[in-house]
C-alpha cells in the first residue's frame, strides 16, 4: 500500500542508456490511509444517533425545555402504545413493576426517572405507572416529550 521505486538520478547532465538502478522507496504513502480513516469517522458520525437505546414511541409535543443532565443515566420507564410497560428495553410485567423497581432503587444512587408515554396511550395509564414508579421508591420523575409542540401563552399563537 504505496510502496514505489524510485529512479537514480545523476543530476541530470548525463543521460544513460539502458536499465538504470533502482533502490526501493522508502516513504509511506499515507493517503489512502488517511481516506479510510476520514470515511469510517464520517460513517461513526452518521451511525452514533442511530445507535441510542430505546423503544419506538411516538411522543407527544410540548413546548417545554429539556431537563438538565446528571452525571449517572437516569432509568427510563416506557408505556407503549399498546400498553406494554418497559424498563429500559426490557418488557416488565405490570404486577411485577413495583417489585422490579424497588430492587433498581435500592442500586441507584439517584431517584430521577424519565416516564415516556406513547401519546395513544390512556391518561389513566400513563398515572398507573407514575403512581408505581413512586411506590417503587422514585420520586424525581420527569415526563419525556418531543420539543415543537403548540404552547398555551397568546404570544405564540
């Protein structure tokens, strides 16, 4: 990979007739290289939001800001749209969520938990979980939304 020859030269004045010497190159050639590294960085780059873990919800909008970040990944709980309750992205089953979490919380240093609800999903539901995330010793929750939604003030509108 970019390995040549290079001609003697002999300054030029004389000209010789025949097979001349060659000695190996000894550069590296190193722009092939550096153009492979530039398309794997460019792949990582498109590839890394890709790569979030989650389930597929689709979120209601809000016009409400983020919440700041912490320093340990907060836990989220997510109600899909046909009902099914998931930590992280393992399925729980609904009787067994207050068990499941209070076993979380006593590992966790933190009580902060993201709910994300489908926005199919029943209100109702979506305040079952939230009252087993509490009994399940969280009570730092966080509602997660998508940004861009209608806001209430009149100045928007």
């Amino acid at each position: 990979m970019g390995a040549g020859v290079v001609q003697k030269s002999d300054g030029g004045s004389r000209r010789r007739r025949g097979r001349g010497r060659s000695r190996p190159m000894s550069e590296i050639n190193v722009t092939p290289f550096v153009d492979v590294m530039l398309v794997l960085l460019i792949i990582f780059m498109v590839a890394a939001p890709l790569m979030t873990v989650g389930v597929p919800v689709e979120l209601p909008k809000t016009a409400a800001n983020a919440l700041p970040g912490e320093q340990e990944e907060p836990l989220t709980v997510t109600v899909t749209a046909d009902g099914v309750v998931m930590i992280q992205t393992t399925e729980v089953a609904r009787d067994e969520l207050v068990n499941r979490l209070r076993a979380i919380a006593a590992e966790r240093e933190g009580s902060r938990v993201f709910l994300r609800a489908d926005g199919a999903v029943p209100y109702a539901d979506v305040m079952q979980v939230m009252g087993a995330l509490n009994r399940g010793g969280f009570s730092n929750i966080g509602l997660v939304t998508d940004t861009g939604g209608p806001s209430l003030d009149e100045q928007d509108g």
